[in-house]
C-alpha cells in the first residue's frame, strides 16, 4: 500500500518568494497533520484536518502560513513570503479516526526539506 | 514549560547494553503515550505505544507511572540498528483529542 506521499522532497528557494507543500494522505485515512520539525523547536503540529475541515490551526506561526484541504485526498501547506526562519522539514501525517479521536498511530510521510535562502 | 520533555542525550552505548529513556509530560488530562523512533534524515515512525500497565515488545519495555506523569523505554541487548532519536509522545484528552505533542527527542548512538 502506498503511504503518506509529499512532494517535493526537497526545496530551495530565495526569500519573499512562495512554496507550495503537497500531501497525499493514505487512502482511506479521514484525518490530515501537518508538523514542522526543527532542531531547535522539535516537531510542532502546525494544522490538522479531520474529513477536510480544518480543526485546529493554532499550531501555524502567522499568516505567512495557509493550507487547504479541497478533497480527501490532497493538502497544501502555503508559505507566502517565504522567510529564513521558515527553513525547517515539513511533514505531513494521515489516520483514521472518527471525531473522538483515535489511538491508532499516525503514518507520516517522507518530508520536504526546506531551505530559505 | 515544555509539555513533553525529555533528555536529549545523546547516549551513546556498546552494542550489547542496556539502555533507558525517560520523559516526562506536563498535562494530567493527557490520555495515550506512544514512542516513536526517528532515523536520521526520515520521518518519524510508531515504535510501540504505552500501555498503563507496561508493556514489552521484544527487546524493547515501555513503562508509564501516571501519578508521577512519567514514561520510560528500556532497550536490552542493544544493536547497532538501534541507533535514531526516539521522540516521546502524548495524546491529550478533549475537543482537540487527535493532537500528539511530542518530545524533541533522544539520540541514542550503539556503538560497536
């Protein structure tokens, strides 16, 4: 089975401009995460989806950050201007949960590595 | 104050040791604990989760002691492929209750 996909993988792109994060959560999977991960700040949940609405975005830093969920099967994390600080890895993850939640692990994709020039 | 803490380490031991994490966790109303293992450069992966009673998975015990709001991993017999960072997580209770905070992890390097 295919797991959570992210493209790209890697990215490096001078600041002020956009980037433009993809996530293909695992089919089946009701519930989309976006993390960031850096050393100094470990993994932050920065938004996360539940049947495409989005839940709880208190994790994202400012309004440089967006992201959307039009279908089950496809997010975006938007960063637009872009910023040095904003270099970190991104991740995305996917579970299936009804809205109580759900103990089952969370599948996480391979990451973008971001660079902010 | 960090939710979830933990040492950072790294520990770095001799194949063959046995080795334990500690972390410990802020929020009393949280509701699941799990240990995840991240290899350099990958992405985060469930290594087992915390049952209140304990429980073991091979080499690897999880122990959790809810009054003192305390986790632990021991790992026996220890491999050169057990070398990653193992991030501590918690599944707080409420609205939000998908939400998994987690450690900033524990580098542990087995040496051979």
């Amino acid at each position: 089975d295919a797991g959570v996909i992210q493209s790209p993988r890697h990215e490096v792109t001078e600041m002020g401009q956009e980037v433009t994060l993809r996530c293909k959560p695992i089919s089946g999977h009701n519930s989309l995460f976006w993390y960031r991960q850096t050393m100094m700040r470990g993994l932050e949940l920065l938004i996360y989806f539940n049947n495409n609405v989005p839940i709880d975005d208190s994790g994202m830093p400012e309004d440089r950050f967006s992201a959307k969920m039009p279908n089950a099967s496809f997010s975006t994390l938007k960063i637009q201007p872009s910023e040095p600080r904003d270099s970190a890895v991104y991740f995305c993850a996917s579970i299936m949960g009804g809205v109580k939640g759900s103990n089952q692990p969370q599948h996480f994709g391979d990451g973008t590595r971001l660079s902010i020039l | 104050r960090k939710e979830v803490e933990q040492d950072p380490g790294p520990f770095n031991v001799p194949e063959g040791a046995t080795v334990a994490f500690n972390c410990t966790y802020s929020n009393s109303a949280s509701q699941s604990f799990f240990w995840y293992r991240q290899d350099c450069r990958k992405e985060p992966k469930l290594l087992m989760s915390v049952y209140s009673s304990g429980n073991e998975d091979g080499r690897f015990t999880a122990q959790l002691n809810r009054a003192s709001q305390y986790i632990s991993l021991l790992i026996r017999d220890s491999k050169l492929s057990d070398s990653a960072t193992y991030l501590c997580v918690v599944r707080y209770s409420g609205a939000g209750s998908y939400q998994l905070t987690f450690g900033k992890g524990t580098k542990l390097s087995v040496i051979p």
